[in-house]
C-alpha cells in the first residue's frame, strides 16, 4: 500500500486531538472525577430528577448539546495550548463552599448549584483563561444540568389559572374561580402541578438561551428571543388549559383531560416551539459556528494576556482541584 493511502486510512480521531490538550484534558478528567465523588449525593439526586421526573427529562440532552458547541469550536481549540488558570481555584472552592452549605441546610437547588459550579470552575482552571473565553457558552451551559422550576409552580398555576377563567368567560361558559380550581358546568378543573407548565417554560428558556447565543448578534434581538420564550410558553400554557374546559363542555371532562395529555406532550409542545423558531428565523445574524469572541478579538484584550502570567502545570492544577474535593467531603464528617 502506498505510504499516502496508508496515511488516508490513519483514522481522524486518533490524530484529532492535539498532543498539547492531552494533559488538560487528562487533568481535567481527574479533577471533575474527584468532585463528582465528593459531592456525590447532589449528583446522584440531579440525575434521579433528570431519569424520573418529567418536568427535567430533557436535561439529559444538555450534555450532547454541551458536546455539539464545544465540537464548534474545533478548529480554534486546536490552534491554542490550554494554561491552566490559577485565580480559577477560588471559583473551585467558593462553589465546593455552596454545595457545602446547601447540604448542610438540606436545600438541594443551592447544593446541586454548587456542586455544578464547581465542575464549571475546574474547567476554567485546568484549561486556562483564553481556552475558557473559546469555550464560555458551554461552560456557561451547563449550569443548566441543575433542575431548577418547582420554585415557580404556584405563580404558574395561579397565571394558568387566570388566562384560562378569562378565556372561559370570553367563550361564553359560565365559570367560577377559586384559586387554581375551576367550576364549569361539565364539572371541577383543577390546576394542578403538572399542568403549570413548568415543564414546557423550562424547556423553552433552555432553548431559547442556546439559540440566542448562537444565531443571534445583538443583545436587542436576544432580549426579545428570551422574553418571547418565556411569554409565550405561559400564555400557550394558558390556551390550553381554557381548551381543555371548553372541549369538556361538549364531550366530558375525563375524556377532554386524557386528551389533553396526549395533545399537550405530542403536539402542542411542537407547534409552539415551531411557530417561535419560525417567526425568529428571519432575525438570524450568524451561523452556529461564530458565536463568542474569536482569537482575534481575545488577541486585543490586554487583560487576558497579564492574567494569563498567573498559570502553572496541569497537574497542579488537578491536585490543587481533588485536594479541594477531598477537603469539602471530609467537610461533611465533621
């Protein structure tokens, strides 16, 4: 075989990775793998939430998400050598201090937050300042692996409530409100939690923050993006409850409310997302690949250079990060 077939037929992967991140990374496995296990039972918890509640379950695709923005970035991460970021260990432990505190008060959104933080804040310090500005929208996105939403369920269910009384009484059925219950005459309609539409307003902020920060240059247009995305979702939320009571006027309410679940998870959900991406598509500025600062831009910025003095070895940088880990966990004996 001639040397140049052979060459061709070397696979991509095994020559995709630079020799310069081999370290980093290799540092960064340990130090994430050590945080992890100190701070186990956030983590444990958050992944029962993603597997078993449905209100989270499409949390499991943010780590592939995470995946797809870093594989952007390929061929800018390729051209730099990771410094790991000494100033970031204070990220590490002020994050260790949150889950920390979480833990001991048994609040688990403030635990699992620290605990994520502190996987963010290692990434900075073991790959550098410069490699973590390349990569800032999928450090920064994975502050969403933390299930966050049941703390806005009651204001959902009242504004749920609301839109669909008003909507009731528009379409002419006489209806009283009292709370988050609902009297018709085809009988009592109750919000409850499911039907928040926690769920779908989560799901929508997640998107709308990925779509805003890669296809979107002005802030002007974010803002709008995200308000659109959080408006939206409450209002449908709200046409869908008034649906529901109204179909139940005419054929029952067990029949309407199984319906509504079928709709609702299949369906519904779809148009809307369709119909927001749809009317956004026409205020599209880049393409995915061009979001964040490029080198060029970070080249400019004097600051990152007199930062980047502060560095020391990989792995310094991973010890220093597990020594931490090991502190906080034994943290939880005392």
């Amino acid at each position: 075989m001639p040397p140049e077939a052979a060459a061709l037929r070397t696979p991509r992967a095994a020559a995709r990775l630079p020799v310069a991140w081999r370290a980093p990374l290799a540092a960064l496995g340990a130090a994430a793998l050590a945080l992890v296990f100190a701070s186990f039972d956030a983590w444990s918890e958050m992944a029962h939430q993603w597997w078993n509640i449905d209100t989270y379950s499409h949390l499991m695709l943010v780590p592939f998400i995470i995946a797809w923005l870093v594989a952007l970035k390929e061929e800018e991460l390729a051209s730099l050598t990771p410094q790991p970021f000494l100033p970031g260990l204070v990220g590490v432990a002020a994050s260790l201090v949150l889950w920390r505190a979480g833990e001991g008060a048994g609040i688990n959104l403030v635990a699992q937050a620290g605990a994520v933080g502190a996987l963010q804040a290692a990434a900075v310090t073991v790959l550098g300042l410069r490699a973590s500005l390349v990569l800032a929208l999928p450090i920064a996105f994975v502050a969403f692996l933390v299930p966050f939403g049941d703390e806005i369920i009651p204001a959902l269910q009242a504004i749920t409530a609301e839109i669909a009384i008003a909507l009731t009484h528009a379409s002419g059925i006489p209806a009283r409100i009292d709370g988050i219950y609902i009297d018709t005459p085809a009988g009592l309609f109750i919000v409850a939690e499911a039907c928040s539409g926690v769920k779908f307003l989560i799901a929508m902020v997640t998107l709308g923050v990925l779509v805003s920060a890669t296809r979107f240059n002005r802030w002007t247009t974010r803002a709008g993006f995200m308000a659109a995305c959080v408006i939206v979702p409450i209002l449908a939320n709200g046409v869908r409850a008034w649906a529901t009571i109204f179909v139940a006027q005419y054929v029952g309410a067990e029949k309407a409310t199984g319906f509504d679940h079928i709709v609702y998870g299949w369906v519904f959900f779809a148009m809307v997302v369709a119909v927001l991406l749809g009317a956004a598509w026409r205020f599209v500025e880049r393409e995915p690949e061009e979001y964040g600062w490029s080198l060029g831009e970070m080249g400019r910025w004097g600051w990152v250079r007199r930062f980047e003095a502060l560095a020391f070895a990989p792995g310094s940088a991973a010890a220093a990060i597990i020594a931490l880990a090991a502190i906080a966990a034994l943290s939880l004996l005392l």
